[in-house]
C-alpha cells in the first residue's frame, strides 16, 4: 500500500470537517507546519502517485505556496480525481498571505 502524503495522518486526525488542503511550491512545508488546521504536502521532488491521498468524494483545495511553485498542478489534479476519487479540486495561490484562484488555463 502507498504511504500517505506528508502530513496525511495529520489531516485523517485533524479536522476533516474543512476538507482536504494540498500544499505546493517552495513553501508548502512552513505553510503547512504553521497552520491552523492539517494541511497535507505535495513534495516538489515526488511524483503525485508515490501517495495515497485520503480525498474520496471530497472537494480538495490545492494552495500554490511560493514563488517558485510548480506551473503545473494539473498531474496533481489527475492524481486527486482520477486516481484517489476527489470529486473536484480547487486551486489557489498563497502570496503574501493573499489567496487567489489558479485560472484554468495555467500551465
């Protein structure tokens, strides 16, 4: 069986009444340590697979954390709905505190 993603047990015994959050980028460790409920962590150097995502029928948050995070997180999204059964994912990017939606159209 595939491990969960960093700080997946975290969120199984956290709060799962928010829903799953998935971090990215260059910051997604300090934003995840530091929040205020379990966010999980997409490491920038694994591959979305190498994870079991505890996200069936949820509706998933992904957060773009840093500047250098990654262009695509649609493998990411693919991983999420086609393979782990989230019903959608949402994706937004951190800066400066400042969250704002991921068009569909980045790449």
């Amino acid at each position: 069986m595939k491990p969960l993603p960093p700080y997946g047990k975290q969120f199984l015994l956290g709060q799962p009444d928010l829903g799953p959050w998935v971090c990215t980028g260059s910051s997604a460790w300090e934003v995840a340590k530091t929040s205020s409920f379990p966010r999980m962590v997409m490491p920038d150097s694994a591959d979305p697979a190498d994870f079991r995502w505890p996200v069936e029928g949820e509706i998933v948050t992904v957060v773009e954390c840093g500047i250098d995070a990654p262009e695509s997180i649609r493998g990411l999204a693919h991983e999420l709905i086609g393979r782990n059964g989230a019903e959608a994912v949402i994706a937004l990017r951190s800066v400066g505190g400042l969250m704002t939606f991921v068009g569909a159209d980045h790449e």
